[in-house]
C-alpha cells in the first residue's frame, strides 16, 4: 500500500503465501494461529482500500489450505483439537493447572490480591499443586506477582493505552500489535534474556509516546 511494488514480486509473495499458512498450521503453535488469525480478520474487515470481491478470494484461499490439511489422516489441525479436548476434559494442561492452583494460594491469603507473592516466586504455585516451573504467561507474572493494582497498571501501559493509539493511529502501517499482544499471554517474556522483550516493550513504549498522537494529528 506505501511502498509500490513491481507485479513480479508481488506475485512472488501472493506465490509464498501458501507455504506460509501451511506451516504455520503444520506448526500447531496455537498463539501463532492466534495471532495470524486475528491479524487476518482485522486486515479484511477494517481495511477499506481492498475491494469486497478480494477478500471474499482471500477466504476462499485460506479456507482451501486449511480443508486440505484438515483432510489429512493424523494433521497438525486432527492433533490441536485432540490435545485441547483432552486438556480441557481432563484438567491436564498445565497453564491452567498453574492457574487454579495460584488462584487457590490467593483464596487461602486474601492479602496476596493487593501484595502479590513477589515476582518469578514460584513457591506458592508450587505448593498448591502447580506442575510447571513459571507461569508461561506474562500477564500472569504480573498479577500473582505484584497485586491486582500493579495488574491494572501494567494492563493500562502494555495493552489499553497501546490498543487505542493503534487503533486511531498506527493499523493503516502496521499489524504486529496483535502477535505482541496475544504471544505473551502463552510464554513468560518479562525479563531480557526472552526473544520477547525487546520487540514486545519497544513497540508498547511508542504505542505509549505522546509524540506520537501529536504527530499523527499533524498529519490527518
């Protein structure tokens, strides 16, 4: 849309994307068909400059890929939906272990919804019946670590505050928000040494600049 683009290498990407969507559901990464799908959705029903007839072939070309995958014995997409079911049947899935059993620590210790039990301590997952070594959640990092009023703090400056000035200022150009947005919700990114950190905290902090809306209003 800003940078032209010659038809050869225009069809040379149109030409990838099917190998794209194939491994990335052959992946059977869930927060990276997530991610995909809602970048995917928010890309046909908010932009405008793509005619009505285009999007219908673009549905039509992803729902194709994903029936042929589907019709496969033993697929990516016949293993995601056995490993969900038997998770949520059997209460095996260890985020949501992790989570009943931090929910359990703060029900026995009221006090933990406004202190937390202090970040990266696992003690109280642990000995509440959780089976995994952290979290795997950045959100939940913060809310069993800090308290409920540092949750609502780090909601405002990574999530609420980002996803307006996206959606007044920054969707024409760009639509990563939604994998930063939604990957950490499935792994621990808080600290530096996660491949997370630096794109996810960059990205929010200019989300956040006031330069930013001064500048995009200057230009509408």
């Amino acid at each position: 849309k800003f940078y032209p683009l010659k038809k050869l290498y225009k069809w040379c990407i149109i030409g990838f994307l099917p190998f794209v969507f194939f491994l990335l559901i052959v992946s059977a990464s869930r927060s990276a068909i997530l991610s995909v799908l809602m970048v995917f959705a928010f890309f046909l029903f908010k932009n405008n400059s793509i005619k009505s007839s285009t999007k219908i072939l673009l549905i039509i070309f992803s729902f194709s890929i994903f029936l042929f995958i589907a019709n496969n014995e033993n697929s990516a997409i016949d293993f995601l939906v056995e490993k969900n079911s038997r998770q949520l049947e059997t209460g095996e899935e260890g985020r949501i272990i992790t989570t009943r059993a931090m929910l359990k620590a703060f029900e026995n210790n009221p006090v933990y919804w406004f202190t937390g039990v202090g970040m990266f301590n696992y003690s109280e997952m642990k000995s509440n019946g959780g089976t995994l070594s952290s979290y795997h959640n950045s959100y939940w990092e913060i809310l069993f670590g800090s308290g409920i009023f540092v949750f609502i703090a780090f909601l405002n400056f990574i999530l609420i505050k980002p996803l307006k000035a996206f959606w007044k200022r920054v969707s024409d150009y760009s639509l990563l928000f939604f994998p930063l947005m939604l990957i950490p919700f499935f792994e621990g990114d808080l600290t530096a040494g996660q491949f997370l950190f630096f794109p996810w905290f960059t990205v929010m902090i200019i989300l956040n600049l006031k330069e930013l809306h001064f500048y995009s209003k200057n230009n509408n």
